[in-house]
C-alpha cells in the first residue's frame, strides 16, 4: 500500500471516527474501487453480450471483497510514544519507542509508522518510516534506541501511523500523537575550588570564616574572659604567665554562591558533546559544575539571570537543590533586552560570591560588573566566548573589523580589572582556583565605609 508522505509529516490533531468534520474514521482504499469498478464492468458486459465466462471472471472479485468487508472496524488506533529518561546526560543511550495498539477485533494488516525527532537526538531509524502488522487486540512497537547529543528539552515526535485492514481495502485517516519531551542534563566536568570564600556569613558550614566562635581552625591565643568553656584552656600559655589563656578559633560557616547567566545573546555554532560549544552550552555546563561543587560541600546556591526575563532560583542547599538547578538550566535561552533593564545590586546579597559567567559581548554585561563591583559585592567574571568566535565574513573589511572588534574588547576586560572584576577564561577545574584566593585575600582586608 503506497503511503503518501505528507499526511505522515503533518502534525495534525488524532483524528477519530465521531469527527464528522473530517469525514469517517475508515474510508474505502484505491484497490476497493478498483474491485468494485472491473466487478460491475464485467457483469454489464457478460450481461450485455450474454457471455458467461465474463459474470464467472467477475466472481472472484465479488466473492473477495464480501469476504473480507463481511467484518469491519469500528475503531482507530491508538498510537503513543516513549522514551526512557531516567537521569540522561549529554552522550547518554536513549531508549525510545513508537507504539501501535489496535483496540478493534479485527487485525491490521499493514501499518506504516513514522516519526520526527529533535536533531540533537540520534536514533537509529527515526528518518525513514516502518512497516508492521498489528494482531486483533494487541500491539506492537518499534525500538528508537539512539544518543542524546546536546542538554535540554528534546522532542522524540510527533509520530504519525497510516492503517490498513480488510485485505487492504479500508484504510485509516492519519493518526498522530503529540511529541514526547526528553530531559537531557548538561555533562559536568569535575571542577575543583579552593576551600577559601570571600565571605561566610551562615550558622554553619564547611568554610573558615572571619568571625570568632567554635570551630577547628585556630585564631591566636587570649586571656581568659567568663563564658569561656574550660577545654579551652591553654595550660603551656597559662603556666608560663601564671594567667589563664584560652585558644580561640575562627568558626566554620557556609557561603552563599550566586551564579549570573548573561542570556542576553548566543555566540557560536553547538556541535553536541563531542563537538563545538557555543557561548550558552560553556555557560550551562559551567554553571552545574560550579553549582555541583558548592552544593556538595553544604554551601548555598541561587541562580539568575541577566536578561529581559530575569529568572531567578532561590538558595538553598542539598541535592534536592542540585536537581532543580539541573531542571532550571534545561530552560536557559537566549533572552536580548531591548532596553538596559532595572538589574542592580540589590538583587544579590552583600555577603554572597557572584559568579557572573557571560561572552561580554554587550556593552550592558560590562557596566551590571562594574556596578556590582563597586557596591562592594564578591563579583568573579568567567568568560565564556569561545575561541574561535568572529563574525560571519560578509566583505574585504571583516577580517580587519574582527580585529578591531577584538581590541575593544580587551579594552573592555582591561577596565574591568581596573574596577577590580577579575576575568577568567572558563577551562575546567581549577579555573577559579587562583582568582576566589585573590578575592579572598582582598575580602580580608578591612573596608572603607
């Protein structure tokens, strides 16, 4: 049976038989008027020319086709898609399926079931369609299993199936089911920082802070004041000044970790996992590496972004926080604004550390870090423009407004560093080893009011 490819291409609502819009359910098939038409052209010539031999040619066709239409659906299949998703990161096996049930006592005998994917979904098959037999009240499905290329919101579908039954003589209209949405997690790679934070402002934590209280990492050495516990007690100090002296220490305190998507623009070409990285796909997987690694050690970790939407998830800390970061960062887009935006420092905390991850290719990104800079706020830039970014070559004069382009920009950097904004480029672990020791050092030192 010849399927016509644009009724399995469109994407139309599931048709069923009480549409009486669309006609019925069940229309009669091409080879059904060919039956009916040579039936009754050779009973009208046997009739006519009184020839028998023509009427007993014409019963076979007759005969077949009461045989077969003497039983006929009343129903319309039932197409449905699948795929498993559990936990399914960048490069990971994709099971997906394409069912067809036939709820009719009657058997289907030819299906033919097509499917659309998202091009950053690799199944084995899904651009060609297959053909199948469905028994009377059963199923039957057809495997996908493929490698998931690219983080985000996949679509496996729509799909679309064409049935015939009664020996090819009815067919089905086009049944098609909605596309089912595959969550694809960022891959992180393992990102290591030093244990030393800009400021530690919780109850407790993992971080040494700058504040007295109980805590293993000792302050210096003092006299001893009421309230003091007596394991305290320095005794060499105390015997050798005849006063008693306490140890103090500095106390363990966790941190707070902001990290600020700059969405306003996409550069760079996306190849997958194992191809190219754009600006969005450096800053997604940075940002579940670096959020990853906070959280694992109790820190507390909110995200936000800088764009016309500015979407915000609040801090919190565990794993439960680990999994709606993933499920946060599967929404991030590229989101321009037309105007400068009303984004200042009173959206993030004054004792947090900021982790602006952004290309700097908008003038707008370069003035919300100097101004998150000087309203005193722990501001780390990570670059996340690929190398081998330029603009499309469109003349002579590219190559040479590239340069300049390029010039502007360290400029831009040059400035930011001036307004105490440290820039590094995003390269793994250990990419802000030396810049959070940096910006610890500077948080220690006391402050101008």
């Amino acid at each position: 049976m010849t399927v016509p490819e644009p009724l399995l291409r469109r994407a139309v609502p599931p048709a069923t038989s009480s549409d009486s819009g669309h006609g019925p359910a069940w229309a009669p098939t091409r080879a059904l008027g060919r039956a009916v038409l040579l039936t009754g052209l050779l009973l009208v010539l046997g009739v006519a020319l009184g020839r028998v031999d023509l009427v007993l040619l014409a019963a076979p066709f007759a005969i077949g086709a009461a045989v077969h239409l003497r039983r006929m659906p009343r129903s319309t299949p039932e197409l449905s898609v699948t795929a498993d998703e559990e936990l399914l990161v960048e490069g990971g096996q994709v099971q997906a399926s394409v069912t067809v049930t036939n709820p009719d006592v009657i058997p289907y005998d030819l299906v033919v079931v097509r499917t659309r994917t998202s091009r950053w979904l690799k199944l084995e098959h899904a651009d060609r369609p297959f053909a199948l037999t469905v028994a009377s009240d059963g199923w039957a499905a057809v495997d996908l299993p493929g490698d998931a290329l690219r983080w985000g919101r996949q679509d496996v579908g729509p799909a679309a199936a064409r049935v015939a039954a009664c020996g090819g003589l009815l067919a089905c209209r086009p049944v098609v089911t909605p596309a089912y949405g595959v969550r694809v997690y960022p891959v992180t790679e393992p990102f290591n920082a030093i244990e030393a934070m800009p400021a530690a402002a919780g109850l407790v934590g993992a971080h040494r802070s700058r504040r007295m209280g109980e805590g293993g990492e000792l302050a210096g050495v003092r006299p001893f004041a009421p309230g003091d516990r007596l394991r305290r007690i320095d005794w060499r100090v105390s015997l050798r000044t005849r006063d008693l002296h306490v140890a103090s220490t500095l106390s363990d305190r966790d941190a707070e970790v902001v990290l600020l998507l700059d969405v306003l623009g996409e550069v760079g070409l996306s190849g997958g996992v194992g191809g190219s990285a754009s600006v969005l796909d450096t800053t997604v997987r940075a940002s579940a590496a670096v959020a990853e690694h906070y959280l694992q050690r109790g820190d507390r970790v909110s995200l936000l972004e800088y764009g016309a939407a500015a979407r915000r998830l609040r801090p919190a800390t565990g794993r439960r926080q680990y999994l709606t970061v993933l499920e946060w960062l599967l929404d991030v887009r590229p989101d321009p604004m037309d105007h400068a935006g009303d984004f200042g420092a009173h959206h993030v905390s004054s004792d947090a550390l900021v982790v602006v991850l952004t290309p700097l290719i908008d003038p707008r990104a370069a003035d919300m870090l100097a101004s998150l800079a000087q309203s005193g706020r722990f501001v780390v830039a990570v670059d996340t423009l690929p190398a081998s970014a330029a603009p499309e070559v469109r003349g002579p004069w590219t190559p040479l407004a590239t340069r300049l382009w390029r010039l502007e920009r360290e400029n831009v950097l040059g400035r930011l560093r001036e307004h105490g904004v440290p820039v590094v480029e995003w390269a793994g672990a250990g990419s802000l080893d030396l810049v959070l020791r940096d910006v610890s050092r500077l948080a220690s030192a006391p402050r101008g009011r």
